[in-house]
C-alpha cells in the first residue's frame, strides 16, 4: 500500500502481513496506516487552516516531550492563572478535587495557590466557604478568569447568566461578589494578565476577552473584548467595548455592549480562551481551544487550538500556532502564565487541563531574527 500527498510532499508506504479485512468498510482495513498520516499532518502548524497569517515575530514552537508534562490535581479542570503580590500563582478549577490532599466533596469552583517553579511547584488547595461553589457542568459556577490587581484578587465567574466578578481581598480565603453581571454576550470572560501584581501592564485599564456567547459552551464566530480601569473592576458602568478601528488604527470605546464589534474572528471556532502579555518580546498571547473533539469526554482529552500573537491587546492577530489535533489533550482551557517565561520571553510554560489535571508543558518559542 503506498500513498501519495503531493500537496503536503508525502509518500508513505506500507510492507508487512495483509490489512485486516475483517473490519466492517473499506476504510477501516486501512485506518491503523492512514490515521497516522493524518494526525501527523493536522498536527503541524498549518496556516492555511489558522484564521490569521503566520506571525513575523514568532516562527512556530517547539514543545517539550510528552512525557516530560508534569499533571496534578487529577480530576479537575479549567485553571485560569494570574501571578499575585506573594509571589505565588492563584488558579481556580472546576468540577474536581483540586490538589493533594483533596477536597472532601467534589467542587464545581475551587480555589488554589500553586508555588514554585513549573518543573518543581506545589499546589494548596485554598478552602473558602464564600468562594466556593457546587453544581457539575453547566450547573454550577467556573472561573473563566483570574486576575491580581493591586493586591486584590479577582476572578471572572461564568454559568452565573451570562457572567459576575468576585474579588478576594486575603489570597482567595474570602470572596465578595458583585451584584451584577454580564446578560449579553462574555459568557466565558477572562482577563488579560501582565506580571506580577499587574506590574508592567500597558495602562491604567484591566481587558477582559470571551467568546461573543452567552454561555462558555457555546462557540462563536467572533471573539469580544471590554475594559474598565483597573480600580473600578466592580463597577459595571465603568466597562467600556470594543468598537472596532477608526481609520488610524487605534481602538474605539462604547458603552453600549450592543455596539460591540470583534476583536479576534474565526468563523464557528471561536471558543474558551486566555490571554497573557510576554514582555521579552513585547507580544500579547492569546490561546484559544478549538471547539470540537473526537472523544467522548471532549478537548481534554483530544482535540486543537490556536495561539496567536499582537502587538497590542485588539491586535493585529497573527498565529504563533494551530493544530486541530495536538500529540495530546489540549484541555478545554489553556493559557501561558507570566511568572513561568523567561525573561527574553523564548521560553514559556502551557498551563492546560488536558488529561483532566493541571498540566504543564515547556514551549520554547522560535524567534524571527
């Protein structure tokens, strides 16, 4: 059996026993040897498939050895990071236990500190009875978005119609909650973290991005984006939209979200999503799963994603990477905290709920020179 890829410079052939004929079409006698095929091209970075053009600053990334991926806190999932005042990371996840020794009862939104570095850290489970929420999947509260302010903790709360803030003023032991929230679009918000305690962020503004849906299940055709100044998170009148360019090129504002216009777009793909700002190389990064998988228990276990760059936070976006079909799980929800990238921003460290545990795996990107 030999089979010829012009387009993609392929020719692979097979030698051995006989194909197995008795499966049930004439595919799946050839399936164990053309998957492969398959698999390895989808997962190479692939413009012709990303949504943006290839980005001229960072040339692609080459990821560490499957085996080398550090998992904890088995059994849970989402973990949006942001780098706090104490010098430690503060995360939250969803539908799990959280990390050794786990919580007594199974959580829909649980908080925790994770210390160290990302081949060596540790991470606490933080218990707050104000914090704290019940309910599996779309049935209880999830963080979507973490971010540290000033010493203040915020966290951006999704499967609450559409979306409400929460801030912790003691490291995540307790938590207030605004008594308003997002009822049009931002269904899965998260914010835009810089370093640590929001050291060396481009203004005075917080940004906050989602998927222009009502709920975190749903995909869309764009991505939406809103900020507030950084002292006024709690206070809905303070949010402004994104409204598109003006002919200069600089960002339009509006309060009315109903005049809201894309900040990113990938037509029926544009899904859960976390950005981080690498000062090394002065990019905004944006990873977005793609939302589709062929397992049963969704993208934590198999499925793609995007990253994407710009040189300011409502772009121009250009992709750093895409695959529709990473070597594993990409998770649901995956991003690169601050604290873990190098100071010239080459090397970073993806934060990811695949295989349903808090993941991580080093990126060493590839710079243009």
């Amino acid at each position: 059996l030999i089979v010829v890829i012009p387009s993609l410079d392929i020719v692979a052939a097979r030698a051995g026993k006989s194909l197995n004929k008795a499966r049930n079409s004439s595919y799946r006698a050839i399936e164990p040897f053309v998957e492969p095929i398959a698999l390895a091209v989808a997962t190479k970075t692939d413009n012709s498939r990303a949504p943006y053009p290839a980005s001229p600053v960072i040339k692609g990334i080459e990821w560490a050895p499957v085996d080398t991926i550090i998992r904890k806190a088995s059994g849970s999932d989402n973990w949006p990071v942001t780098w706090a005042d104490d010098g430690n990371q503060y995360s939250a996840y969803g539908d799990g236990w959280g990390f050794e020794p786990r919580t007594e009862k199974k959580l829909s939104l649980g908080i925790v500190k994770v210390s160290g570095s990302p081949i060596d850290f540790k991470g606490i489970n933080v218990r707050t009875e104000s914090g704290e929420r019940m309910g599996q999947g779309p049935a209880g509260p999830k963080a979507s978005g973490m971010l540290m302010v000033d010493g203040v903790l915020y966290m951006m709360v999704r499967n609450t119609e559409n979306s409400q803030v929460a801030w912790s003023t003691d490291h995540g032991k307790s938590w207030e909650w605004c008594d308003w929230g997002f009822t049009n679009s931002f269904g899965a918000p998260c914010f835009l973290n810089f370093g640590k305690n929001y050291a060396g962020a481009r203004d005075s503004f917080v940004y906050i991005y989602s998927q222009d849906a009502e709920t975190a299940y749903d995909a869309a055709d764009d991505t939406v984006m809103a900020r507030a100044p950084k002292d006024k998170i709690r206070n809905r009148s303070a949010y402004e939209f994104f409204a598109g360019l003006d002919d200069a090129g600089r960002p339009r504002w509006t309060k009315d979200i109903r005049q809201r216009k894309p900040v990113f777009v990938n037509p029926g793909r544009c899904y859960r999503t976390q950005v981080s700002y690498n000062a090394g190389l002065n990019r905004y990064l944006l990873c977005q799963v793609l939302p589709m998988s062929r397992h049963p228990q969704g993208m934590r276990f198999q499925g793609g994603f995007g990253i994407y760059d710009a040189p300011e936070p409502w772009g121009p976006w250009t992709t750093v990477y895409y695959t529709e079909d990473w070597d594993v799980g990409p998770g649901e929800t995956n991003s690169f905290p601050t604290k873990w990238m190098s100071d010239d921003g080459k090397i970073c460290h993806l934060v990811f709920s695949g295989d349903d545990h808090f993941s991580v795996r080093k990126a060493t990107l590839k710079v243009a020179e």
